[in-house]
C-alpha cells in the first residue's frame, strides 16, 4: 500500500506528513519480554535506537514540516537473546515542557537554543546524546532514553552542532559540519575524552543545508548544494529551500583545517542528504551518495522532489573535474556501511528503499566491487527504514555482521525489528522481535553495545 496519504489529502501539505506511518503516536511506551520469533544472538547485547519527529501537540498542518517535530527516541533492548524491553520517550525540547506540563530542561541554551532534537544519537565520553543540526543544542539521555540536559560538550561548542557526526576508525574522533544562520559552516572534531574542536571557519556567500558530511584519511567533504537559507519564500516553518541562483559544488577541506586550501569541484546540480562513504584513491577522492533531483521546490513540508539515485562523484585533484558514475537506480536512501570502513576503500553498502513521494519498501545491500544489488524483501507492506550493520564479534569479512532495522507493517499497523545475516541477506531473518506499537517514519539510528560507549568499530 501506499505510505503517503490517500488522494483527499493534497499531495504537498503539512497533513501528508501527519497521515499513516508518518503519523505521531500520542504516549510514551514501556514494555517488557517482548514476542521474539526466531532466535536473537547472545552477542548483541545493549540497545538498538531510532529517533524520529513526533510533536506532542497537534500541529497547524498548513505550516507543519516533518524536519521541524519535537524528537522522540526508540529503544529497544537486547540481551542474553532476550527481548527485555522497548522504551520510547520525547526528547524534551521547549514544545514538549510546555505541551505535556513537565519541568524545564536544565543545561545551556535556554531560550536560544533549546529547539527540536530529532535526528540523530552520538555517544562520547561514557555518554550518549540526541542530536541535531542547523543550532539547536544536543541533550543528554540516560540509559532508559530520558531526557538529562541540553550539552555544549564541556563548554566546547561555538554555537550549535549536527545531525550526522561522522565516526573515524583510525584516529577515534568524530567529524562534523555545522551550520546555522547567522554563522559560518564550521569543521569540528570531538573527541572520545567529549570535548569538541572546532578546526575551521567556511565563509560562504549563502547559508546552505549541510545535513550530512564525508571524510577521507586527508579531507572533509564539503557539500555545498542549491538548497538554501529563504525564510522570505517558505510557505511551511522550515526556512531552507530550493535555491535557482545558486550551481552545486563539492569542497575539499585539508583534514588540518586550512581553508585557504580549498579545492572546489563544480558538481550535477542536486541535493544531498546523505554520504555512503568517501575515499582518497591516489590524486582521486571517490565519493558515494544518495542524490536527490531537487529538494524543497515545490513540497515545502518534507522531501518530497522524486526518488533518490545511488551515485559515485569521482574528484580528480589533477584536473578539478568531477565525474558521475550510476551506482543503483531503484530508489535508495539512508545509506550505512560497516564504519570500520569509513574514510576507506570498502566493498558493501546498506540502504533502504526510499521511492515516488517518499514511499519505503525493501533493503538494499550494494556490492561496490562486482556493482550489484541484492533486494532483502520483508513481505508484503513492510517497510524498513536505515538498515545498521553490526559487526560479529572477532569478524573478519567486512560484512561479516548483523543488519537491524525498524521495520513497520502497515496492515497490522505496528513495528517490529527485524535483524538479518548480512551475508545472508536475501534469506530469513534471524529474528523477528515484535514491538506493541508502531514506530513512526522518522530519521536515523544506532547500535549502542552494552560493553563499552557506543562506537563505529563495534
């Protein structure tokens, strides 16, 4: 069936975004000893989380964008091949205390930067975090998914931070690209001890939408795409749309921060939410991606402009050029890989379905060396959203792990997770863990093991 509304809803409207599975649920959930079919494996102990927006209150559909909901995280926790529970919980932004009467959250930014957290999770230091981009602050949540403080990471933060902090394998840090009105997009690094360096400044003649970000073992991919800060022109309460004065170009940013460096491809005129992965290959930075047509021309309420392509932006340094290369054409987004792999050559990538008028479906894994595709069909209307690759312990193929995912059933209108062989990724599932709620289209996840603060190698 179709996930988008129905023909009385029209189709680019706030209301799209709150119809079906897009649709917020109105409670928190706790649950215990869930239904599990199959069998869950002893390694995977600690926690599967997703976030997505879910605003408390009923929001003005007219002028609703599904980037702009309060945030609610998902947790469900594994042990022992045991089910013990799945959690749900706001994340306790300024529209949450006021529309659910709960205390003001303590920490930095009150009044200023105290906004949706919706996107994303980090963990560092021993401690794990909502995120987000574009100036709201981060907030800290306990190990049961409530809400803390908000976090400048020890005072460390210049302004706000991102959604899509970028794990390194090699030196253990986190990349990121932050951008906001009203200040330049800046390159930081945060480090395992939890305190964030902000290593370049990047003056651009607009305010562009950086959701995601790439790195090689010596640069920082810049995105610098048609999407751009209109406050003037939005018809909905998200300010960045499809800009026609401005052309599409990819940086390069030296790892050390020195801006004057610089080296600018002129790039298909697009938008990109998200990066597979990037990798140096000689004097050729190879870059992999979902590449939307266009974004927020015509539906100001969500991404709504035609189906994503999997593509490789090959950058020749020598020469300044910039090449394209069709990597999957079915409709694919939400891109994953093994991150012990990140900044690297690597072979496997995990993505899921994403189709005309943001439809979901199936996963994809994508072998990059023989350029296939295998499909990982869940039945008949369910519907993944990012597939997360976890390693098995001691493993030494690179897909030699585990692929989870939320994954809801529109007939029975609920969720499960369900956890793949990523080896065996067309067959059964391993397990079917069945969840007594549906969890809603939202945005992004992760694995957090239980022995150790979460991080990409695990």
């Amino acid at each position: 069936m179709p996930l988008t509304p129905n023909s009385s809803i029209p189709k680019h409207s706030g209301a799209s975004y709150l119809a079906n599975n897009f649709k917020p649920i109105e409670a928190e959930t706790t649950t215990f000893d869930l239904e599990v079919i199959g069998h869950i494996p002893e390694a995977l102990n600690g926690r599967l989380l997703r976030i997505g927006p879910n605003p408390a209150s009923i929001p003005d559909p007219v002028q609703y964008h599904w980037f702009s909901g309060s945030g609610m995280a998902h947790g469900l926790r594994l042990r022992e091949g045991r089910a013990e529970w799945y959690r749900s919980r706001y994340v306790r932004d300024a529209s949450v205390v006021a529309a659910l009467e709960l205390p003001r959250l303590g920490g930095p930014g009150a009044g200023l930067r105290d906004g949706s957290v919706n996107t994303n999770f980090t963990s560092v230091g021993g401690k794990l975090y909502a995120v987000v981009e574009a100036g709201s602050l981060p907030v800290e949540l306990n190990y049961e998914l409530d809400s803390i403080a908000r976090a400048d990471f020890n005072g460390t933060l210049e302004a706000g931070f991102t959604g899509h902090p970028k794990f390194d394998p090699i030196t253990g840090e986190q990349h990121a690209l932050a951008y906001e009105p009203g200040q330049p997009v800046r390159y930081i690094s945060l480090g395992q001890n939890g305190y964030a360096t902000t290593k370049a400044r990047i003056d651009l003649p607009h305010i562009p939408l950086i959701h995601d970000m790439a790195f090689t073992s010596s640069f920082v991919v810049i995105p610098d795409l048609p999407v751009t800060f209109q406050p003037e022109h939005a018809k909905a309460k998200f300010p960045w749309l499809w800009d026609e004065r401005r052309d599409a170009r990819i940086g390069l940013l030296p790892r050390n921060g020195d801006v004057t460096n610089i080296q600018w491809f002129e790039a298909p005129r697009c938008f990109v939410f998200h990066f597979m992965n990037a990798y140096d290959d000689g004097h050729l930075t190879l870059i992999d991606l979902a590449r939307h047509p266009r974004m927020f021309e015509c539906d100001h309420n969500g991404p709504n402009e035609g189906a994503p392509k999997l593509v490789r932006w090959t950058l020749n340094r020598r020469s300044g050029r910039l090449s394209e290369t069709l990597l999957d054409d079915h409709g694919t987004e939400f891109p994953r890989i093994n991150e012990r792999f990140g900044g690297q050559s690597y072979r496997f990538g995990y993505t899921a379905h994403w189709g005309q008028d943001v439809r979901f479906g199936p996963a994809m894994k994508h072998d990059m060396l023989r350029g296939s595709t295998e499909i990982h069909h869940y039945g008949p209307d369910r519907m993944t959203l990012e597939p997360i690759f976890v390693r098995k312990p001691e493993a030494l193929a690179e897909d030699e792990g585990w692929i989870m995912s939320y994954v809801y059933d529109a007939a029975r209108n609920l969720s499960d997770v369900v956890i793949l062989d990523a080896q065996d990724f067309t067959g059964e599932p391993v397990a079917t863990i069945r969840l007594p709620v549906r969890v809603p289209f939202g945005f992004h996840g992760e694995w957090v093991a239980d022995r150790a603060t979460m991080s990409a190698t695990d």
